[in-house]
C-alpha cells in the first residue's frame, strides 16, 4: 500500500510461509516415486527439511517479537467502527485520499 512507511512483519513471515509449501511440496513428490525397497532418493530429504526448520523458527520468532510488542489506539479504532469501513484496504484508501500516512 502506498502509504506504509515500514514493511509489516506479518507480511513477511506470510512471504515466508510460500518457502515451507515449496519444501512441503519437494517433500511430496519425492516420497511419491519411492520403490519399495531402495530408498536412497531418501537423500534428498535433508535439504526442504533443514530449510523450513530454519523458516519456521524465524517466523515464530518474528511474530512472537510481533505480539509482544504490538499496540492498539482503542480510542481511535472505536471512533473510526461507525465509519463502516469494512476492511483495510478501504480504510487504509480512505486515509491516502485524506493526506494521513499510516
């Protein structure tokens, strides 16, 4: 959106999350031509796995940092429902056309 100064860390672990379903999808595919009784294709597991472990773990430290950190003006989220803006990007609209950077 044009009016963001900072990316939105919640976007980026959502970015992320692309990486873990192409892991997830290596994953599948290469256990999908397995044989029965000669698995050494197995020795392509390593790299998707090692991958999204290290994904997932600095996702869940990025949106931990988030929640802990993340604030609400109440006063102006209660003041701005009357308005009936369904959802943000409507919102996030409405503040360009009015000059105020979110």
């Amino acid at each position: 959106m044009p009016q963001k100064k900072n990316p939105d860390p919640m976007e980026l672990v959502r970015g992320k999350s692309a990486r873990v379903v192409g892991d997830l999808v290596s994953l599948l595919v290469l256990c999908k031509g397995l044989p029965h009784a000669y698995n050494r294709d197995l020795q392509e597991d390593k790299e998707p796995v090692f991958d999204s472990v290290k994904a997932i773990v600095g996702m869940l430290e990025v949106s931990a940092e988030f929640a802990q950190n993340v604030s609400f003006n109440r006063e102006k989220i209660q003041k701005a429902l009357p308005a009936g803006h369904l959802d943000a990007t409507k919102l996030a609209d409405y503040l360009v056309k009015k000059g105020i950077p979110s």
